[in-house]
C-alpha cells in the first residue's frame, strides 16, 4: 500500500460573503506531492504562508466546467482542506448517485456554498484543481511543465557529481557524447513498477552504453531503493542515483514521474510528466531520432 502521497488577509466576512479574496487566491507552492491509499487518492502541498490537502477516491474525474466534478460514480466524496492566515476551508463534496452534495465549513462555522458563485473555490478550482489534477484523475496528475520543473527543452542539463547506488561517481561530464534518459521517481508513486517495466524494456533495446545511458534519480536512500525492489520483486536497470533530494530541490522538481531525453551535447531534447506508459511512444521517436545521427 502506497502512504507517500511527487507536497495562502481578509476577514472571515469576506471569506463568508465570497468576494474579492486578494492575495489569498495566490496558490504558489513549496512542495507538492501524490499520495495512494486504496481506493483513495490524497494531493497536499505546502507553502511558509499555505497549505492545502485534497483527498479523492478513483471514481472522481474533474472538468474544467464548474463545479469542476464531471461525475462521481456510486457514492464516493471529494474532501478539500485549505489553511492561509489561519483561516481554514474545508469543503466535502459527496455523491448520492444522482446529484452531488455540499459541506463548507470555514473556521468551524458551516456556511452555504454554490461553487458558481463562491469565490474562494472559484481561486482554487482555478489554480489547483483543474491544472494540478487533470481529468481523467485515473493514475494521470498533468501539470503545467513550468511548475514541476526550472528545466526546458534547449536548456543544457545542470552539472553535478554524485555517487550511484554502488558508491561509484556520476557526474554530468559523463553525458557528453552520449544521449541520456534521465528518470526522476518517488517509491511511493502510483504504478512505479509498471514504469520500471517499461524502462527496463527501453534499456534492453538500447544496449550500447557507449552511445546511451540510463540513469535514474531518486530522494530516498540507497538502502531503501534496494529493499523496495526486494520487497517488488524486480530489478531496475537504469544507474540509480540515490540521495538526490538536494539536486532536484535545485531544479524545482517536486512532481514525479519526470522523465528527461538529453543529447550528446547535454542539451534536453524532452522533458515529460507522468507516467512512461503514457507517453512510451513519444519517447521512443525522441530516443531514435537521436540514436540513429
């Protein structure tokens, strides 16, 4: 069972009354990861000035429409809890199979609550929602490549120099003349095996190491990798590179799946979100327009 979930001043009145909410419609955030449990989903980020948690089951899609709910099947519940200045919102939206039902509550007090016109849910179905939890919620989370990553297409890959997994150096100086699939994962993001499967089938295929490389970058200690492998019952051919919160705090990278195509100049050619199922054949033309110059 997946735990770890890839982590804002006006009155209450105003809160209440659902206007202009100023700078607490500002969601910028520190830190922002997925978290499985089940059936049930959980996002949380935070902030020094925010925080916010929203917790769904599988069967909850979000729309750009508001209330933002496409459907929610049988009777399952989108719950949001979001702290700025010590005033807190917490919404329940639930389904009874046919229409859908409201719980807000600001600060202890239940106050009415029509999504259209409340301003607070507007900000944030605007901001986080939608862009931080694309539909179909279906082990798919699409952000916006500017806010999981400083890195872009052209950009040279940062330099560092870290040790493997076996305690061997790796630094950046290795890329030059080579293309590098770079992959940065959490253990505990949803479907990790199923990525490792399909990266083990792409180093298979691509077995000269003196024309490409595989390297993957994970926060989480050497010991823990190798017991979660262990534990899955699977190898993970790529170089590991543990210990690498530090270099990915660097890079701003907060969301994972991140998966990056560098060239034999260290230049990214890709750089792409979610799972690798989702975009394996993307990938894959990337990696051939590469390999055959």
């Amino acid at each position: 069972m997946y735990r770890q979930l890839t982590r804002s001043t006006l009155s209450f009145l105003l809160f209440a009354c659902s206007t202009s909410l100023g700078a607490q419609n500002r969601y910028s955030f520190d830190h922002s990861e997925i978290r499985l449990e089940g059936a049930i989903k959980e996002f949380w980020a935070h902030s020094p000035e925010r925080s916010i948690r929203i917790k769904w089951s599988h069967d909850v899609w979000l729309t750009d429409k508001i209330p933002g709910i496409d459907s929610i099947s049988g009777y399952t519940a989108l719950e949001i809890l979001d702290t700025y200045d010590e005033i807190n919102h917490y919404l329940r939206i639930r389904s009874s199979g046919t229409s859908l039902h409201y719980t807000y509550i600001i600060n202890g007090m239940a106050t009415a609550f029509k999504p259209e016109r409340n301003q607070w849910y507007l900000s944030l179905f605007d901001q986080v929602l939608y862009p931080y939890l694309k539909s179909p919620l279906h082990n798919r989370f699409a952000r916006k490549l500017a806010e999981i990553s400083k890195l872009k297409v052209g950009d040279c890959f940062p330099y560092f120099k870290m040790p493997d997994i076996n305690k061997d150096i790796t630094s950046a100086d290795d890329f030059m003349g080579k293309i590098s699939i770079l992959y940065f994962w959490n253990l505990k993001q949803d479907g990790w095996t199923k990525d490792i499967a399909l990266l083990n089938f792409l180093r298979e295929k691509y077995p000269d190491h003196s024309k490409i490389q595989f390297i993957a970058f994970s926060k989480k200690t050497d010991r823990h990798i190798k017991r979660a492998l262990k534990n899955q019952k699977t190898d993970f051919l790529f170089q590991q590179i543990p210990n690498s919160q530090s270099l990915q705090n660097r890079l701003n990278i907060h969301y994972w799946p991140l998966c990056i195509l560098v060239d034999h100049n260290q230049r990214i050619t890709y750089i792409k979100t979610g799972s690798i199922g989702e975009h394996l054949p993307e990938l894959q033309k990337n990696i051939e327009s590469l390999y055959s110059k």
